[in-house]
C-alpha cells in the first residue's frame, strides 16, 4: 500500500469518528437546523463530485463521482423538503372569513 492511500485510509476513520460523536451529542430540538446547515456542505459534495466526474473516459474515479454526485444531490434535496417543512410549522395559520 502507498503512503498516500494510507492517509486518506487515517483520514475517512479519523473524520467518521469525529462526524459520529458530533452527531451523537446533537439534541433532537436542533437536529433540523442542523440538518439545514449540512445541506450547505453537500451542496459543495456535489460540486466536487461534479469535477471528480468530468473526464469523458469511464474509470472507476467517474463512476463513484456520478454515486456520489447521485447521493448528495438526494441529501440536498431531502435536506431542503425537510426544512421547508420545518419552517411550515412556524408559519401563522390564516382565518377564512
């Protein structure tokens, strides 16, 4: 194995530890918010992904680009119905007369 796939090897752990115990310690008062605000991160996901998967020739690079443009695009979207629907709840109801 090179050096460098086994950085990025530290790396993805080191950050799936961190994301989970900062997940796990979130309320569930402020998990929307939260959520809202991670879809500001996937929205970059996506462009990078976006740049991953540009080349015309089809590589193993490509295809997991276009899975991962294919999933943060669904997160995104999920991220912003939800909120959408949070900010809903909070909304005055009007009175017909």
């Amino acid at each position: 194995m090179t050096t460098a796939l086994i950085a990025s090897l530290f790396v993805f752990v080191l950050a799936s530890f961190v994301g989970f115990e900062v997940i796990n310690k979130v309320p569930p008062t402020l998990h929307t918010p939260l959520m809202s605000g991670a879809n500001a991160i996937s929205g970059i996901a996506v462009i990078g992904a976006l740049l991953i998967a540009g080349p015309k020739e089809w590589n193993v690079t490509v295809i997991l680009g276009l899975i991962a443009v294919v999933l943060a695009t669904i997160n995104v979207v999920g991220g912003f119905l939800v909120t959408d629907r949070m900010l809903q709840m909070f909304k005055k109801k009007e009175v017909k007369a």
